[in-house]
C-alpha cells in the first residue's frame, strides 16, 4: 500500500508561517517610516526660486501694511510702509514691460554683468522683454551674447539718423565754440559730440524708437550698473497698481557748469504752457526759492522705471521740442537726468513718483544699499551698508524728497 507522501515543507517557510503577524507589523512599519523620510527629505517648492511664467501662474501672497499676508515675518522697507505702497500679486500674468539699453557693441562684456544682475535679481521670475539700441548696427556676438542671457525675447534696434545727429538749427561754430571751452574747464564729456547724442536721446528719442511702441513701462538699464538685492514683486505690476509713473533709486545735484540756461529755459516753457503744470507738483524738491531757480537736484537716470506713455504725453513732447529747439543740449550738456527730472516734477502729481528701496543698485561712483539690516538679509543683498549714499545730507537729494513729502525716513539716518 502507498504511503501517502507528506508534504515537506522548506525551514524557511515553516519560520514564515510561525512569525506571520510579526512580519506583516514590520513590512508596514518599514513602510511608513520610508514614506517620512521622504516627506521630510523633500524640499519645500521655494517660491522666491521658481521660475513663473505666463502661461503657470503662481498665485503669491501680497504685502500690505507693511507684511507679507501668510508670512508674519516678511518686511517691506520702512520707506515703503511711509510711501503708503503694497507689493502686487502675482499672478502669473505680465504687463507691457520691457527692459531698455542703450549700448555700443564695444560696451558688451560690461552689459553682461549688468544683465546677469537683473535676470538673477528679478527678471529669470518674470521673463520681461529687452529691447538693445544702438546708433550703429549690432554686432553677431554681440547679439548671440546678449540673446543667451535675456529670459524674456531680447530686441536689437538701430537708432534713425535724425535722433542722433547734430540738428539742422545748429549753429556749428557755437557748438565747436562751447565744446573747446568746456574742455578748458575740465568739465566732464565737455567736448564730447557723442555723449551729446547720447543725453538728447536718452532725453527724448528712446520711447519713440519702433521697437518700444507695444509697451506701456521701461526699466532703463545701462552697461554700468549692478542691482544687489532680490526684487521680491513684479516691479511693473507694482508701478501700475499704485499708480507711479516715474521711479528712482539715487538722487543727487547736477553740476551747474553743464546747464547754465537749463531751467531759464523751462521757465519761459512754464510761462508759455501753464495748463501743463500739475497742481500737486514737485517744485519745492527742484527750486528752494518757489521757482527762481533750480535747486540742481535730479534723479539720476540710469536707473528708471517708469510709465513709457508719460514720455509720449503732449506736456513732455511740447517741453522736448522746446528744448532741444534751444540747443541746449549741445550748446551746452544738457543731461538726460535733469531734464527727465524736471519734466518729472513739474508735470506729474508728487504721488506718482515713487524712491524704491530694498534694491540695492550701484553705478559708479555711487552706491545705493538698503540701510535697514532686516531688509538686506531677507533680500539676500550682497552691498556693504558703509557705502551707501542715500541719506546723505549735501549733495544728495533723497532725503529732501522725503522732506518736502512729508515722509518718514527710516530709523537712524
Ligand atoms: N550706442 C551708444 N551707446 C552709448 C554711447 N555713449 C554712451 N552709451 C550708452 O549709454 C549709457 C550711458 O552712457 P555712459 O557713458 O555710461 O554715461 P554716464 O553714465 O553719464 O557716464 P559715466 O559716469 O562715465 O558712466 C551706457 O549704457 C552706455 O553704454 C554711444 O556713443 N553709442
Ligand atoms: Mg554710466
């Protein structure tokens, strides 16, 4: 008779059936604490670092009262907070911005530094356009260059003949005259043709150029410049939402030698044109005397950011044409600064010109750091607080801006 075969079992499995229960508690044990250490290993999405584009919005907190909502521990800089802004929302979707240089191709290996500060500072989160001009044609390098580091599309323009040559009206022997004796007085580009070019246009040329017409705001970046600080908003959105149209970092006095007829110039414009004037202008920074005479102080206009339509207003392109029908700017050295500065403060509401802070931006030879240590560390600015000029009492306007606005500046300075 067969014997029925017993089924042998391996060692293994007979252990297996006896610690059944235990093995199963550990199995999921061993799972739950795999799926923490994954949670916990895994970095929280950095809003600060994620690139936004148009088409995926990242909703952000906004600022206001001087706090980010959600995060208690976030600051606007004080001056911000006495300028009554809030930071906008952002929400992924961009305004008619562009950035806008003027270059010559031998200003290239400068230009990519000043480009790198702000697509790193700012821009690589909003991916704005650039728009590069230029009296001659662009060089291929210079293009491929430059075209690498835009996150938004860059533009390349040549400047037409008639915004950059002497005018018609000129008397040559003046020009030749004016330029020799300010040589003799050592006065800064006194002889120069080009850097005359250079003021006229950055005065009242660039925003005609084809290339700017489909934007609304500018952000003027020259080859010299560096930005030190993260910019934590989109700073158009934020120009449009609290209606500025005019925005500056460093302000400072002209020097008088290079604009003798400058503002006896604008005085006569005043007198002829006096629906221009705004009622809530800012002739108490321009003049200390009511008008008689111009105090010096301007912004200084290598860095702007400001409304392109306030420079295709009739008020500017009447005081423009005035001006330059003067020849002024080659007769003497009419700078783009002042002359943006007074148009500025003479045609706009004093609220619509707004003193950024928390930026940190340097041309030489002056720098512009946020004094408030709070600030720089949580914008991870990177300028030494020695150097700052902005509160500066002689020579330096700033603090007269805040004076006459009746605005609070920060602690200590
Ligand atoms: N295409 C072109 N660009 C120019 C010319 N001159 C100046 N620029 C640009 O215009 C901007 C202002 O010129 P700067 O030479 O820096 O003038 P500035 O800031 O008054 O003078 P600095 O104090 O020496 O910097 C810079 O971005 C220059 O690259 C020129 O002749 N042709
Ligand atoms: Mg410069």
């Amino acid at each position: 008779m067969a014997v029925p075969r017993k089924t042998l079992m391996p060692k293994s499995a007979i252990l297996v059936k006896k610690y059944k229960r235990g093995i199963r508690v550990s199995f999921a044990a061993l799972i739950i604490l795999l799926t923490l250490l994954f949670v916990v290993s895994t970095p929280p999405s950095s809003s600060a670092s994620s690139p936004i584009s148009s088409s995926s919005p990242a909703p952000q907190p906004s600022f206001k009262g001087g706090k980010m909502k959600g995060h208690s521990n976030y600051k606007m800089p004080s001056t911000d907070i006495s300028q009554k802004v809030h930071y906008p929302l952002d929400d992924g979707k961009k305004e008619k911005a562009v950035f806008v240089t003027l270059a010559r191709n031998d200003d290239l290996w400068d230009l990519v530094l000043s480009i790198r500060h702000i697509e790193d500072r700012f821009n690589k989160r909003y991916h704005y356009d650039w728009v590069f001009l230029n009296d001659e044609k662009f060089s291929d390098e210079f293009i491929r260059v430059t075209s690498a580091l835009v996150s938004g599309e860059a533009k390349y323009g040549q400047i037409p003949e008639e915004h950059w040559s002497v005018p018609s009206w000129i008397n040559k022997a003046k020009f030749d005259k004016a330029r020799h004796e300010m040589k003799e007085k050592n006065i800064i580009y006194g002889d120069s043709i080009p850097y005359r070019h250079m003021c006229r246009f950055n005065s009242g040329f660039f925003y005609r150029h084809e290339l700017l017409q489909e934007y609304d705001w500018y952000w003027r970046v020259d080859t010299d410049i560096t930005i030190y600080c993260d910019i934590q908003y989109d700073i158009f959105r934020f120009m449009k939402e609290n209606n500025k149209k005019y925005g500056f970092v460093i302000s400072l006095t002209e020097y008088e030698t290079t604009i003798p007829t400058l503002w006896p110039t604008t005085q006569k414009f005043i007198e002829e044109n006096k629906q221009y004037i705004s009622k809530n202008n800012l002739m108490d920074f321009i003049s200390d005397n009511g008008g008689m005479t111009y105090s010096g102080c301007h912004f200084w206009s290598n860095f702007e950011v400001g409304s392109l339509n306030f420079w295709r207003s009739e008020a500017f392109t009447k005081y423009f044409d005035y001006l330059d029908q003067s020849g002024g700017f080659f007769y003497e050295r009419w700078g783009d600064a002042p002359v943006h500065s007074l148009a500025v403060a003479l045609f706009l509401d004093r609220s619509e010109v707004h003193f950024f802070d928390g930026i940190g931006f340097r041309h030489p030879d002056f720098t512009s750091c946020p004094v408030e240590e709070q600030i720089r560390l949580q914008n991870k600015c990177t300028c030494n607080p020695n150097n700052d000029i902005t509160w500066i009492p002689d020579y330096f306007c700033t603090r007269k801006f805040f004076e006459v606005n009746h605005l609070k500046m920060p602690v200590g300075v």
